[in-house]
C-alpha cells in the first residue's frame, strides 16, 4: 500500500509500504476514506534537522473498518469509522474522565507499526476505546466536515470549552488556522455572543465570519493588542482562545485577558521559549487552560451536530489532493497558499 | 504616630509620622490594634538597590475605626474592622464579581498618603467597599487569628479554591510558610481528604499537621517529586497548591501535577524568570489558575467560621514583638527564626 513518509527537512514522500496486520486483538486494520494535513505536521516539516530514520506521518483520518482483532466488540468489518488524532483505550481513569490523550495505554499514530494517517490503510490500536463508528456511507458529501471531528474541530472545541466559553459570552480567537477557524465554530456553537477573531488574512477571515465571527480584527502583535483593549474599555476579553502556540500569539493573549479571564489554549507550543510571563497572569488571576485536545471524548456530541447539520467545520479544507501528491499539499500549507489539505487515497 | 519604614537592603526603620487625617469622604480612619509582617514584605527587605525614597510598608491589619467621611454609609466610629490587604470600591464590575483584587479604584497600601498597615493609623480609602466588621472587642483572643484573614488565611482559601479543592480531594500543598499552613487549613475547610505537606521544617509541618495535612513529605526538588509520584502511582496529585512562587517550587508544581489536574497558586512570582513551561502543561492539560487573592471576597465567610470556632489559624504566628521592635521581626523572619510575626502597636 502507499503512505506518506517524512524524511527531512521539507522532505516528504510518497512510497510503498507492507500493508498492515493485525498485531493484537484489539486492533482493527482501517482501510483509509479521507485524510489531511494537520498544522502540527509542519512542525516535523519544517525543521531544520532530518530524523534519523524517515517516518510514517498523517493523525487525521476516517476510512472503512477492514478487519477486527478477537477483542474488538463494538466495531464489526464494514464500519465506517472516524479515528481521533491519537488512540486510547477507554478503560483506564483518565480514558473514563474524558482526557483519552492521557490515556496510560494509549499514543500517536506515525510510529513504525502503528503507521500515520496519510496512508491508505492504518492498524488502530485499542480499536474499541479509541474508533467512532459513524452511520454514514463512504460517499456521504459530509465526510470531510466528519473528517475535521478527527482533530481539527475537536481541537477548536476544546479551547472553547478549556476558555470557559457558554452563552453570552464574549471570546477572542487568536489564530486563523484550520484550528482557530473551527474554534470560531464551536465558540458559536457554544452560544457565545460576540466572537472576536484576529486574522489577518481576508480569505480565512471570510471563513470565521461564516463560522460565527461577529468581528474581526485585522492586526497582529501591539496593534492587534490595541484594538482589542480599545474594544474591551481597556480591559480585555473574559475569554481568550489560543489557536497558534508561539512566542507572539501568547504574549498577545495574556495582555488581552481581563482580569479574572481564561485563556484556553490548544497551539501546541512551538518556540515559546520566554515560557508564560507569571507575574502579568498572578496579578490579574488569568488561568491558562488546556491542552492537547481529548477528541475522543468531544466526539459523539459534535458527531451528532455534524449529522444534523447543526455544525460544517468542512469549509477549512480549501484544497483537496490525491494521496500521492501529498508532497504538494505540505508545500501548499508550508507557503500559506492552502488553510488545510484533504488528502484522498 | 509612629510606623514602620523602609528605607533599604534589610533597612526596617520605626520613625515618627504625621498622623493621617481624612482625605475623601469615602476615607475611614483606623487606629491599629493588630498588624504583622507578611513574607512578600521580605521581598523588598531583600532587594539590593535602596528604594528612591523610604516608604511605608504593612498591609495586614485590623483595628477600630476612629473617624468616617461623609460619605462612609456601612461603618461607624468604634468598629473592629479587618482590613483586606488591598482597598476597593465595591461597587465595579470586578468588585461585584468577587475579584477585589482588579477594583479599577483600588490600590495597595504603602505609599506616602495611605500608609503601610504597620502603623499605629491607616487612612483607609473607600471604606465602605474595603473594611468588614467584626462583632468582637479589642481585647478579643481571636483577634490574631482575625488577623490572618487580612491576607494568609484568605490567600491559602484562595490557592485551594484556585486549585479546586472540594470534598474528597487529594491535593499537594508546595510551601510551609504561614500561607502554605493556611492553605492547609484551607483545604481541610474545603472537605479535601487527603492532604500532601512538602515542609522541610519540622516545627512547620507540626503546624501543617494540626490544620489537617494528612502526610509531610520533608523533601525539596527532585526528590520531592520523586516522593509525590510514588506515593500517586506514578501519576501526580489532581489538586496542587503553589504557595510560594519561585522557580524551583513552580518546577516541582508542574512536575507533580497529574494529567488534567490544576495548579491553584497564589505565591508572588519571585524569580520565575523561565517562566512555565507550557509544554509539559499542554501534553497532561494542567491547569493554572491563582493569583493575588480577593482576600475582601472571601472575608466573611472565613470570619463566620472563625468566630464560630471552625477554624482558627492564629498558630501561623509564632513570635509576638511590639510595633516597636519591628525591625527585629522582620530580621527574625528573613533568617527563618520566625514563620509570622505579630506586631502590637
């Protein structure tokens, strides 16, 4: 079968690889449908130091259940399921609290035996505690908003739930990726009020407004800092979702948080390397809260609100490739020419 | 009147003063009958450079109100008022809120017109949204632990409370200072079932121990971590309370934190000068929420369970000096001889 591998800096390829086996009997082998590009796979990319060996990447994907190992109870062959951007097993206290990304049996797909996303067939570890079935056929025109429940919108989701956002409320978003865009969504999802979006670019701010974004603010750093104390009588929003994780959207998002605020963060930090200035935070009482995204957990409610056409995070895709051009798509998204790249196998 | 100044490096001087007078008709004027020396006062004991000018210092105190403004509606002439450690209005979004510490009116006591709580009188600014009376006499044996909810009491409830504390919990507490004691006690208020000390100092711990710490680990650093991990499976306390705000005691707060747990803190960043690292933050979604503590929130009711007799903190003081011998209080404190020192004018 063909997969996507990294092998260095902006190196990645396409290649022929074993198709995968079942290993144990709670995996289910899951022969691809849909994947993407996430911004976390630039991370890897773009760094300037090769990995010792090249590596299976892609943790966005929902295809059709192939086959099931003895264990597996609740997925049958035929299944078509969405797979969170990490696996987990369902059982253990964390899996049971509803933060499976801290599940202790649990991990990232893009190893040598569990394989990456990107690929035509993936074996899914702890299969029953880590798939979601969903009720749709393979050319159900809602798989790629399904596809987005995989990280994507659950991420969004979970810095809006990690910011404290509900009804009323009035929340930032910094950052206008694939992630702030769906933040934008499940911010409005969550009844907020007034959606503040920072983007500074038109095509992705088009996005946001369609997404719930009540106004957005086309400026970055200092600027971007002012216009949000001008429009918070000078004392910032309650809520702050940050979407980016670098040096500068955290230094934006503690100087925009009103006292007693909450920043729900979901940017997997990358070069923020003064760390969180304290003292601005202890004087204010600002919490910072969040983290990698429990998708698994976030799953069934969006699940649903997808099916019934409550919710379509499908609009941040805005090129959709064959698997074998992944190479473009990583490039398309390295330059900014593409928010988000579906990848068809 | 007399009262204490700060003139430079370990530079505590008790000089002659004008005696306040009422400056705005929301001023009342307090003639001390109880103050201390809080640890954030050792903070600019401890600084090398010399303040531009010596100022008043003290912010913990409590005593009878000797005149009112025209416009002080909630107090009268002979009151026993605690003083919050900092003055607010009461009457702003944030005061309202329960976040007195953010009142756009309010301030810090220490500066030329206000005076430091270590004094004999206080002009105490907005009085009717500072001040909470409380039906005891001068002579009253509560009033030392009345006292503490001028600060430490009330700023340990805030660390447990920040920390999310309830019935049940399991919480680690960093810090065996007299805010570290009172979060403690802080937490056994809250129903917390299990309380983890760090304290390397017996008579510490002696104190932890009475106000409900369940266990004392007498490590520092990585073996206090280490300690905190074996006995939680490996996986770190859900609830953290960071009582002292240093770079090693914030090391050990993320370290022992566990997957989806809260660090409540409320320790003055002091030398956090690498700031948190998010990243291991975000990987377990730790969240840190604290901050100065809206000791006017929580006063009344932490002074109905004093009065009751529910809880009684006054044994955080452990050295008893007049106004007087201030200097040799903070000297005392500064070398670690005394945990808290109690001033009478």
């Amino acid at each position: 079968m063909r997969a996507v591998l990294h092998h260095g800096p902006r190196d990645i390829r396409v290649e022929t690889v074993p198709d995968p086996v079942l290993l144990e009997p709670t995996d289910a082998i899951v022969r691809v449908t849909l994947s993407c590009i996430c911004g976390s796979d630039l991370w890897p990319y773009r760094r300037q130091d090769a990995p010792e060996h090249a590596h299976r990447i892609g943790h966005e994907f929902l295809g059709v259940v192939e086959e099931v190992g003895a264990d597996v109870r609740t997925l049958a062959v035929g299944d078509l399921v969405i797979a969170p951007f990490m696996y987990s097993c369902g059982d253990c206290e964390f899996c049971r609290a509803g933060l499976q990304t801290s599940c202790v049996r649990g991990g990232f797909y893009g190893s040598e035996s569990i394989g990456g996303g990107q690929g035509q067939v993936v074996r899914v570890p702890l299969a029953d505690g880590t798939l979601v079935a969903a009720p749709v056929g393979e050319d159900d025109p809602r798989l790629p908003a399904l596809l987005t429940l995989s990280d994507v919108m659950a991420t969004g989701h979970h810095a809006a739930v990690s910011a404290g956002v509900g009804a009323g409320s009035h929340v930032v978003v910094i950052g206008d990726g694939a992630v702030g865009l769906c933040g934008v969504l499940a911010a409005h999802r969550l009844g907020a009020e007034r959606i503040t979006l920072l983007s500074t670019h038109e095509d992705r701010a088009a996005i946001g407004r369609r997404f719930g974004a009540t106004e957005v603010i086309a400026e970055r750093g200092e600027a971007a800092v002012a216009a949000v104390l001008e429009r918070t009588d000078g004392l910032g929003a309650p809520h702050v979702m940050e979407c980016v994780g670098m040096q500068g959207s955290w230094d934006t998002a503690v100087r925009i948080a009103r006292p007693g605020g909450t920043i729900g963060y979901v940017g997997v930090p990358n070069g923020v390397d003064e760390g969180l200035d304290l003292s601005v935070l202890f004087r204010r009482n600002v919490t910072v809260r969040g983290g990698v995204a429990p998708a698994r957990a976030y799953l069934p409610e969006l699940l649903a609100d997808v099916l019934d056409g409550t919710i379509d995070p499908s609009p941040v895709f805005d090129l959709e490739l064959s698997l074998e051009e992944a190479p473009e798509g990583y490039a398309a998204m390295d330059q900014r020419r593409a928010t988000k790249v579906l990848l068809r196998p």
